[in-house]
C-alpha cells in the first residue's frame, strides 16, 4: 500500500494530479493525501506517470512523499528532495 501526500501550488496542475491519483485507484484519504492499495503494475504506472509527466512541471514550493508502507520506504519528489540534505547557512 501507498500514502501519496503532495503540496502543489498551481491549482491546475494540482488538479490534474488529483484526477490521475483516483483514476488509478487511489482514494482520497484527506485534500492532499491518497492511499493506493493495489496491484504492483498500478502503483508502478502511478510512479512512472509522476517521473514523466509531473516531476519536471513541479517547482521549487511543490513537494510529492510516496510513503510505501509495505517496505517502509519514502519516495520524494520537487522540493521534498531537499529536506534530508544537510544546508549550509551564511
């Protein structure tokens, strides 16, 4: 099972998201979180479709988490990436 939880600030592209999550399955658990219980070849599409065709449009104030609760991973996406990285301050 998946948790996709995403922060996206163009309401356009939001939307598109949303409506890609639930036509592949994903149930709408609160506004910006969904959970994915389904087979592997879905949950595989849901992450290529992410790669090809949102990662690029995200900016620098979106994020996606894919939290795999099955093999307790967290994939991230647009300015998630950044938050496990240690910043420098000057």
């Amino acid at each position: 099972m998946l948790i996709i939880s995403y922060d996206i600030s163009s309401t356009k592209l939001r939307t598109k998201f949303a409506k890609m999550l639930t036509k592949n399955g994903a149930i709408r658990l609160q506004y910006s979180v969904y959970e994915v219980n389904n087979t592997g070849r879905i949950l595989d599409n849901i992450r290529l479709k992410i790669n090809t065709f949102y990662s690029d449009k995200f900016t620098k104030d979106d994020s996606v988490m894919i939290f795999n609760t099955n093999s307790e991973t967290i994939e991230k996406y647009g300015n998630a990436i950044h938050r496990d990285k240690d910043m420098l301050f000057f």
